[in-house]
C-alpha cells in the first residue's frame, strides 16, 4: 500500500509572476508536500499563454524537484482563447487514451 501524497493548496488571490511561483517548490519542500494545489485563477495570463514560456519553465522545476503540480479549477475560458493550450490539451486526452 502507497503512502498518501501530502498537498500543499495555494490560496493567494492572485501569484504575480515566475519568482512566486517557483518559490512554491521551496515552500513545499519547505512543507514536505509531494504535490502543490494552485487555483487557476491565481496564475498570471501568460502561464496559460504557451509561447510565454512560462508554463513550461514552471513545470520543468517542478518535475526536477520532484513535486508534483495541480492546477485546480475551470481552465474552459483561457482554453478558449488559445490555441496552444487548446492543442496541448487534445495532446494530452490522446496520450491518455493510449496508455
């Protein structure tokens, strides 16, 4: 039997850039949490904006510190506008089917 995975929820309104949302990797080092929950709605724009970058710089550190990443809530408007994430996304549902 697996041990529960620890989260840790973020519930700052909004985090404002890169810096605050890297320095969750420490906070749930920090924390012993195996996974950090953060709603949607506090990410910037552009984390959802693929060509930033952003999005997957986060991600990257994320998975090299070896905590896991949840972004909780409705994502249906940013996905709307953009074909990017639009396209990850159907990415991402055919990986699924396959595996």
């Amino acid at each position: 039997m697996s041990a529960v995975p620890r989260v840790m929820e973020i519930d700052a309104p909004r985090l404002d850039g890169r810096t605050e949302l890297l320095d969750l990797i420490g906070e749930a080092a920090y924390g012993g949490a195996d996974w950090v929950a953060v709603p949607a709605a506090a990410l910037p724009e552009d984390f959802f904006e693929l060509r930033s970058g952003l999005a997957g710089e986060v991600t990257q550190k994320f998975v090299q510190y070896g905590v896991g990443l949840a972004v909780v809530g409705d994502v249906s408007e940013r996905t709307a506008r953009s074909r990017s994430l639009r396209d990850r996304a159907a990415l991402d549902a055919r990986l699924a089917e396959a595996a």
